[in-house]
C-alpha cells in the first residue's frame, strides 16, 4: 500500500529532521568526542546546532527553486516547503544571534578577541557579515509579505538574483572566518569529525554556486 504524504507532514518531518540531526551532531562532536563540558549543552553547543540547521534550511529554501531551473527534479511537494523552511530557517539564525550575543566574550570566542579585549580583525568581520546576511535575509523573508511589493518597491529589488546571492554570499563570509585556520589540522578534528564552520562553508559553497546558475 503507497503512503502519501500530506505537504504539511513533509514540511515537518524536513524541519524536524534537519533540527535533530545538526543538534545530535554538534553534541557529539563537541561533548561525546571533544572535550567541551556538558553544563555548555543549553548555549554554547546548542547554538553550533542551530546556526548548522538554520544554514541548512536557508540555502535549501533558496536553492530548491534554482535546481529545477538546472534540471534537476524535485516534487511538488517539497518546493512547496520552501517558504516554511525559509521561515523556520531565518528564525533559528535570530535564535543564533541571540544565543551568540550572550555568550560573546573572549572565554567562549577567544579567536574575536585582541589581546586587550577588543574584537580582533577576525572578529570584526566575523560579526558584521553575519549581521549584513541577518539584514538581507530578514528583508528577503518580509518581501513575501502580502502587499509588501506595492507598499514598498525597493523589496522588489531586495529579491533580486544579486541580493539573494550578496546574502549568502555574508553567510559565506562569516562561516569561513569563523573557522577556516582548523579546516586543514584534520588530526585535531574531534573524533575525526569535520568542524561545524567547515560543514557550514561547503554547503553554503554549493548552495552559491546554485543560485549563481541558476537563479534567474
């Protein structure tokens, strides 16, 4: 007997999924195999989690549609989970954030900070990018507001192709600073397993060049 599936149930079951497979994840590589301490769970390793699914559900809501422009199929049913994996997606990076400003200090990120207690070059770059993608997404996801378009016509141009791929590309920005200098010491990785920033940088690598192709 086929099991159909309701759009709703698919669109759970993509958000859930991805949720609990970037927070397992995170907890496994930074408490189970690394050395982080388990009182960190609720904030710091929970936030690694859900910055990981949110960049999962943003670059998927915004890729999905330029895939089917290269050919690729995809069901109905699943471009149709766009919007909610949009909408889901933006408000985990607004739970990133917050989780992130609370815990910015040179005890939590040692790498944002001068030896004065200052933010670093690094961290500088680190915290505007990723407040320029925060910016660019938000206005993104307000565009699809009903009667956003006539009430404001500078969102129109906010979705186009070249602020799309600008979003990302601030995304991009601030997940390569954030960890780049450890990608390479593969013998340092815990339990063999691949940095959070490095899994964040190779799917927003893949998700850019979708959209560069494909997004019209």
């Amino acid at each position: 007997m086929k099991v159909v599936y309701s759009t709703r149930s698919i669109e759970n079951r993509i958000i859930s999924t991805t949720t609990i497979l970037c927070i397992a994840y995170a907890i496994v590589r930074y408490n189970v195999a690394g050395n982080v301490p388990w009182k960190d769970v609720p904030v710091f390793v929970l936030n690694k989690g859900i910055s990981l699914a949110s960049l999962v559900l943003l670059i998927g809501s915004l890729s999905l549609g330029p895939l089917c422009n290269l050919g690729v199929r995809i069901s109905e049913s699943i471009l149709h989970a766009r919007k909610s994996m949009g909408i889901i997606g933006f408000v985990y990076v607004l739970i990133h954030l917050l989780m992130s400003m609370s815990i910015l200090n040179p005890g939590y990120f040692p790498k944002f900070f001068a030896s004065d207690h200052t933010l670093s070059l690094q961290g500088s770059i680190i915290v505007m990018a990723g407040i320029l993608g925060f910016t660019l997404a938000g206005i993104h996801h307000f565009g699809f507001k009903e009667g956003v378009k006539r009430a404001y016509p500078i969102i129109v141009a906010a979705k186009s192709k070249k602020i799309v791929v600008c979003t990302m590309f601030f995304f991009g920005a601030h997940v390569f600073f954030m960890g780049f200098k450890g990608w390479l010491g593969i013998d340092q990785w815990h339990g063999g397993l691949p940095p959070i920033s490095l899994l964040s940088f190779t799917l927003f690598f893949m998700g850019f060049m979708v959209n560069l192709l494909g997004r019209r």
